[in-house]
C-alpha cells in the first residue's frame, strides 16, 4: 500500500468516524466496504488504475464529509439533524438565481439533454 493510498485510507476512516458518529451499525458497515474495496484493488498494477481507484475514494469521502447528516428519531416521532462543523451549507442565495445562471445540468446543458429523450 502506498503511501497516497493510505492518506485515502485515513481519510476515508476519519469522514466515516465523523459522519456515522454513536450509529455503530452503520458505521461499522461503512468500515468494512472500505477495507473491501482496498483488499479489490490491491492487486491493481497500472499506475493509472491506481491513481484512479485512489481518486474514487478520496471523492467519495469528501462527499460524505461535506454532505451527509444523520438523522436521529427521538421519542416525539420528530428527527434530530446531527450536524458537524465540515458539513457544507448553503446560504439560500442560490434560490434566486434562475436557471440559465446556475450552470451544471439546471441551464442549458439540461435543457439539452432533456431534449434528447
């Protein structure tokens, strides 16, 4: 294992501790598809793969580091948010935009590729 792989590694455990916090089930469950998928690609020998496989994992912590909130039921049938100080925020001003000047798939590439359908 080298040693970006395992800063992805630790990366990926930290975001995992951090997001699935006190829910041990899951977090368990998310360990061990991580220690999976590094036991699958450890046979990769193209450097490219590698770097691949490394990328993938490194977007995916990110992605539940920035983006995920745990929902906790409490007795009064409501849920709690469980947020974390890295999860990203929005701050509703994009709510005004219209579509053309919000860009990705809102504007004119999805117009596009709802027209293909």
């Amino acid at each position: 294992m080298s040693l970006t792989t395992k800063q992805a590694y630790r990366q990926a455990l930290k975001s995992i501790n951090t997001v699935f916090k006190n829910d041990y089930p899951i977090l368990n469950a998310a360990k061990q598809q991580i220690k999976t998928e590094i036991y699958k690609n450890s046979n990769l020998k193209n450097e490219s793969e590698i770097n691949e496989a490394i990328t993938k994992l490194k977007e995916i912590s990110k992605f539940l580091i920035s983006n995920l909130v745990q929902g906790e039921l409490k007795s009064d049938g409501k849920y709690f948010l469980n947020f974390h100080d890295k999860i990203e925020l929005g701050d509703n001003e994009s709510i005004k935009l219209n579509k053309n000047e919000m860009g990705s798939l809102s504007g004119k590439k999805g117009n596009s590729i709802r027209s293909i359908k």
